[in-house]
C-alpha cells in the first residue's frame, strides 16, 4: 500500500509549485509562494465585480429637487 517514491498529487504539496510543504508556510512550501498566492488574492480583490461605486451619481441625485437630501449635522 505504500509507495515510497510518488511525488505527484502529494495532499501536503505546494499548491503553487508542487514542492512539499514546510510547516512554518504551510499550505505552500516556502515564504516566496505564500507571498505568490497573497499577491494573486490581493488582485482578485482588486478587482471587484459589479459597477463601482459613482459619487457623482450619488451627488446628482442629493442635489435634485424631488430628493430632499438628509441634513449632515
Ligand atoms: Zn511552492
């Protein structure tokens, strides 16, 4: 049952480069590729789907007269 040497779709292997696991880094397998998936996630978020937010829209529409826009205090 037990085969020594399978380095292929190892469950503790490096998701971004396959290499084995070290615990301190854990799921990957050094600071580099933790930094790797970090910065991939960080761009993902970036990219936020849907409109982005308009203040001008938002201005033009508290500025209109059939929208009694609430006082700041
Ligand atoms: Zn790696």
């Amino acid at each position: 049952m037990s085969r020594p040497s399978t380095p292929s779709r190892n469950r503790n292997a490096c998701p971004l480069c396959g290499k084995p696991t070290v615990a301190p880094h854990t799921p990957f397998c050094s600071q580099g590729c933790r930094d790797r998936d970090l910065l991939a996630w960080l761009g993902e978020g970036y990219r936020v789907p849907g409109p982005p937010a308009d203040p001008d829209a938002y201005e033009s529409d508290a500025d209109g007269l059939d929208s009694p826009a609430p006082r700041p205090l």
